[in-house]
C-alpha cells in the first residue's frame, strides 16, 4: 500500500470530507475532547456517542482508536500522568543539588494546580472514585502515578532527612492529597492555603531529626 493509501485509510472515514491526519493527532483530539468533558463533568457522565459528536471524527475512527469507553478512560489518566509527572521531573532537573527546596517546589506545583481557575480536584482521585474495580484501567492509571509522583518523593526527602525519608515522604504525599480534596470542595482559601507551610514545618522537623539522629548513632 502507499503513503498515500496509508493517509488515506487512516482517514476519518465516517467524514463526509476525509481528512488525512496521523493516528497520533487523531489520537490527541479524541483524548483533548476527553479531558474537557470529564473535567467539566464526570467521565460516567459522558456518553461515547457525545464524546463523538465532539471530537467531529466518526464512530468508527474513535473506536478504532479506543476500543471501549473503559480504555479511552484509562488512556486519558494515563496522559494526564505523563504530564504532571514531566512538569514535576522539569522542576527536579531545574533544583537539582537543592533537595529541600525541590520538595517543597513540588507542593507549590500543587498550590499553583488548587488555585487556578476551574479547578475541581484531582483527576485521578474523581475519575478513579467512579469505578469500584481495581482493575479498571482508571483505577490502575491513577495508582501507577501515585506510585510514580511517591517515589519521586521518597528519593528527595531522603536526600532532605536521611533516614527520615520515608516517613517524610509519606507525609508530604498526605499534604498534597490534602490540598487537592480541600481545594476542590473549599476552594484555595481554605485549608488548603496551609499546605506549603505545613510541609516545609515538616521538613525541618524531618531534617532536625535526621541530624539527631546521625550524632546519637556516632
């Protein structure tokens, strides 16, 4: 087949005028779509055949793409994942040597995310919520990126505490759940405001716990 069959047959068929458009892009106005709808609404709340009609591709194209509305949901997590984790991974490279201000730069990401304007939660967190099977592709995109965003946690607060990274971690992680639940239903005045505060008190306690102990076990 040629490059131009190629374009062609990956053409939005249902279209009355067929545009050639890579999987990737068509892949993009699908999932762009997606993310407008569930952040506007719900994702159970949203119909395959509306999410359709919105992307203007045809049925056939969406689902070529996305199999069920189950993996267009996961896929969506997914790359909302990969975003959120590239602008954390940016602010870690841009701190790199400074680990304690590394840490709480993440928190402030979380702060700028809480207030910005249509903010209405986690994503992971509402989306996740909807669906009571572990094993539903939400449910297992939005555990992959805690288990992604704690680890980056872990590695910079026990550069911040050594020892304490753990426990430090752990806490951080809580905050910024914290944040996202409060801001979401109290705004960012609320007691979300506190986060950063909160964390930074708790990484000098973390790190003045460290030291004691390093001097106790010399």
């Amino acid at each position: 087949m040629t490059a131009a069959a190629l374009s062609y047959a990956d053409a939005d068929a249902d279209s009355p005028s067929p545009v050639r458009r890579s999987r990737t892009e068509r892949e993009a106005i699908v999932l762009d779509t997606a993310e407008r709808l569930f952040s506007a609404r719900s994702s159970r709340s949203v119909g395959m055949d509306e999410l359709v009609r919105e992307t203007g591709l045809g049925k056939m194209t969406v689902y070529r793409l996305f199999k069920s509305k189950d993996e267009l949901v996961g896929a969506y997590l997914a790359r909302k994942a990969a975003t959120v984790l590239g602008h954390i991974d940016e602010i870690l490279v841009l701190l790199e040597g400074d680990p304690r201000a590394a840490l709480l730069a993440v928190v402030e990401y979380v702060e700028g995310d809480v207030t910005r304007v249509g903010f209405r939660g986690c994503p992971f967190t509402n989306v996740s919520s909807e669906y009571d099977d572990p094993s539903h592709p939400a449910r297992s995109a939005a555990a992959d990126y805690k288990f992604e965003l704690h680890a980056r946690l872990e590695r910079l607060a026990e550069q911040v505490a050594p020892g304490r990274g753990e426990d430090l971690a752990a806490q951080v992680h809580l905050i910024m759940d914290g944040m996202y639940l409060s801001g979401g239903l109290l705004g960012p005045d609320g007691p979300a405001a506190h986060g950063r505060e909160l964390a930074e008190r708790l990484v000098d306690l973390a790190v003045a716990e460290s030291a004691a102990g390093q001097v106790f076990s010399a």
